[in-house]
C-alpha cells in the first residue's frame, strides 16, 4: 500500500511540474510577444502620417527579425522631416559639401584599389581620418565666428550663421558615425532619408551634449 501512494505521489509531482512548466513557457512566450508589440507600436509620440507611421513600425519589425541592421543615428532627429530653418543657401552649401565628400570618397577607393591585399575597411578607415580633420576645422572655424561676432548674439543673423556652422559640422559627425558602424550604413540612412546633409533637421539636443552650441 505505502508502495502505491509513493508511485501516486511521484505521478502527481510529475504533473505539478510539467504544469510549471508549460505556464513558465506561457508566459515567457507573452512577455517576449508583449515586448515585440511595444517596440513596433510604440515608438513615437510625434505626430505622423498613417504612411509614415506604418512604414516606421514595419523598419523597426524588420531591425527587430534581422533583416535590417540597427544603427546608430542620435545626430539626425528621426521622422522630423526636412528641417524647417535650413535656408536655400545653407542647402546649396551642402549641396556643394556632399559633392565634394563623394569626390574624397572615390580618391580614397582609387588610390587604395593599387594596394595589394585591399580591402573595403582600408579606405573607409583612411575616409574617416580625413573626416576627422575635417570636423576639426570646422568646429575651430564655428567658435572663432561665434567669438568675435559676440555683438551679433540673440540677432536673426546670429541664429543664421550658428545653425549654418552647427548643421555643417553635424553632417561630418554624422558621416564619421555611420561608416564607422559600416560602410553599407550611410546607404540605409539615406534610404530612409535620415542624412542631414539631404535636409533632415539635427537633434540640437544630442549636438549640444557633444559640442556646446
């Protein structure tokens, strides 16, 4: 008798566990679904089109099942559009930038092509060096105006210039962030028109962390 309630007990602790089980499965199983929606359903708070809200939530169901990589893009304010305070001349100077970084671009991939043992990170790392030196100077340039043109503080013509010098240099910070995450990301970027050389607005928040203007 003692033998029967013993297999009886055994029986029903195996029942009890594979109950645990399949609930721990449950739930794990609508946790993670619950965390999937949030992610796609939730991602902005900006007022969007039913166009642009879809295809945001489809890009992030995509980055979320591997299909698009996620990267890292803080200095470009995402689904803002084009950016309101860029005037015709600020976009023909970066008209004329983007040129001649592409024209950089194409001198880099030429003259390491002649190199034995080539491969696409040789020219990419020497890209972002140049880049580097680039910003430098830029930024050295941004802080000497805003010095001696202190008088001009407050004025429409200071709010200009400064958006002018901080959408420059934001568009070198961003072209040395991307390839710096790989040389096929600048492409998905401007697929999906987040360069601020093509007209988005910059996340003045994120540039004023980095460089205090």
């Amino acid at each position: 008798m003692p033998s029967t309630r013993k297999r009886k007990s055994k029986a029903a602790c195996k029942c009890n566990n594979e109950s645990e089980s399949y609930y721990a499965k449950n739930t794990e199983a609508r946790r993670q679904y619950q965390n999937r929606y949030n992610k796609i359903r939730r991602l902005t708070r900006r007022k969007l089109s039913k166009h642009e809200l879809e295809a945001l939530r489809q890009r992030k169901a995509d980055e979320l099942d591997g299909v698009l990589p996620v990267f890292e893009n803080r200095i470009c304010r995402r689904g803002a559009g084009r950016d309101p305070e860029c005037t015709d001349k600020m976009e023909a100077a970066e008209r004329k930038l983007s040129e001649e970084l592409t024209s950089l671009k194409f001198q880099l991939a030429e003259q390491y092509a002649r190199i034995p043992c080539f491969t696409k990170e040789n020219w990419v790392d020497a890209y972002v060096k140049e880049l580097q030196v680039l910003r430098k100077g830029e930024l050295s340039r941004a802080w000497r105006w805003m010095r001696f043109n202190d008088e001009l503080k407050g004025t429409h013509e200071w709010k200009l210039e400064v958006h002018s010098r901080r959408r420059t240099v934001a568009i070198y910070h961003q072209e040395i962030h991307l390839y710096e995450q790989g040389a096929h990301i600048p492409l998905l970027a401007s697929r999906f028109k987040e360069l601020v050389s093509g007209g988005c607005c910059v996340n003045k928040t994120e540039f004023r962390r980095v460089y205090r203007f």
